[in-house]
C-alpha cells in the first residue's frame, strides 16, 4: 500500500482582508478529544505537538472550525480517491491572515505521519513558528485506505510572523511554494587557519616579553629564526 502527501500554503495581509468571515473559532487548547470525530485524528495532532516540542516549539492550539474543514477535504478525497487540496480553503474558514494544508493517504496513520515527517514542504508546516493553530480530519474509504487533511492558520491580528517562505499568490486557487533554502557560509581553509596563526605568531614575537612566556610552538620557531637572523648579522 503506498504513501502519499502533498503541502499546500495560503497567505493573506492586511491589505487583503475582506476575505475575513465573520464567526468566531472554536478552540479547544488543552483537551480537544471530544472535536477528534474521525479515525486517528487525535494522533496526528498529537504527533505534531510532540514533534514540535522536542523542536523546542509551543505545542498548537486545536481548532473545531480548522478541524471541520479539514474533515469534509478528506471525506471528498476519500470519496473520489484522488489526493487534492481544497481549492476553497480560503473560503472554508474565517479569520485568517495565513494558512496552510498538508493531505495524505496510506494504509494507516503512522506511515502517512512518518511520510509528512520526511517531505521538507509538510515538515515546515508542522515545525512552523508562523501557525498558531491546526486541525486535523481524516476518513476512510471503502477499500480501507485512510485519508487526512491538517488545516494550520495564523488568525487575523495575531502578532505571531508569517512563514519565513516567500509564498507566491496564485489566482482564486490558493498559493504553492518551496521551504526556503538555508545559508551556508563555508568554514576557513586549512590554508587560511594556518595564515591566520602565523601572523598570531608574528604579533607576538614582536612583543619580546610576551614571546619569552609563550608555549605557541610557531611563537618558538619565529623567535629562534629572528634571534639567529640577529646574531648572524
């Protein structure tokens, strides 16, 4: 039985919010067993808040409205047995100036949990610092295969930033994009090092009295040659 995933990114500023519905979320931060209708969905929420404890992260706030929508996405996947996001998240939940989606499907939720794990895209959504709430729905279709959607938002007005991603918007559809590509600043050559010490050297054998209490074997050698470089003059 195979694995997949896809990721998928929205995001909205302050001058575009009149997408904004009026309704207030319901989230239940400590104890949502009781919104988790569908099959392993408390796991999957579960395993992102661990994983973003031992990342050092605050855990995410559950979301009865995230979770609604998230469940009806996988129920349509289930029912037509193809792996899409929900064109109408946008439209799907209110109060939002960032969302994103992760979907899956697979034979049980630990591989589908391991498969997100391993895509950079799914894994920053998890790990972000720019959501400050998920849902998770989930459904399963009648050959058994269990299918997921994980909704993230940023609600409107919350200070918490955006994803660091540059996130392109496309039309009504929503927006994709990539997982930023880190900096990489290359360590000193062994060239250089070697450079660097000996003008360290240098400096100090210019300092007679520092010189004469130095254990630097390149402080030693430096030393000897300008002493005999002196005596042979």
């Amino acid at each position: 039985m195979f694995t997949r995933v896809n990721s998928h990114h929205w995001t909205k500023r302050a001058a575009a919010m009149l997408l904004c519905l009026l309704g207030a979320s319901a989230i239940v931060a400590a104890h949502p067993a009781q919104a988790l209708a569908g099959p392993n969905e408390g796991d999957f929420f579960g395993a992102a808040n661990a994983a973003r404890s031992s990342a050092g992260l605050s855990g995410y706030a559950y979301a009865g409205d995230l979770a609604a929508a998230a469940r009806a996405q996988a129920e349509r996947m289930a029912a037509s047995g193809q792996l899409e996001h929900n064109p109408d998240l946008g439209g799907s939940v209110s109060n939002w100036q960032g969302l994103a989606e992760n979907i899956g499907v697979g034979p049980d939720w630990q591989s589908i949990q391991q498969a997100l794990m391993d895509s950079p895209d799914h894994r920053a959504a998890i790990l972000s610092s720019g959501y400050t709430q998920m849902g998770v729905g989930t459904a399963v279709d009648s050959d058994g295969t269990l299918w997921v959607s994980e909704v993230f938002r940023l609600p409107a007005g919350a200070s918490a930033p955006l994803p660091s991603a540059d996130y392109s918007s496309s039309s009504a559809a929503g927006t994709t994009s990539g997982v930023p590509t880190p900096t990489v600043v290359a360590g000193p050559t062994p060239t250089q090092i070697l450079k660097s010490k000996i003008q360290t050297a240098r400096e100090k054998v210019s300092n007679p009295h520092q010189s004469r209490h130095s254990g630097d074997p390149l402080v030693a050698a430096l030393d000897y040659s300008t002493v005999m470089s002196t005596v042979g003059g």
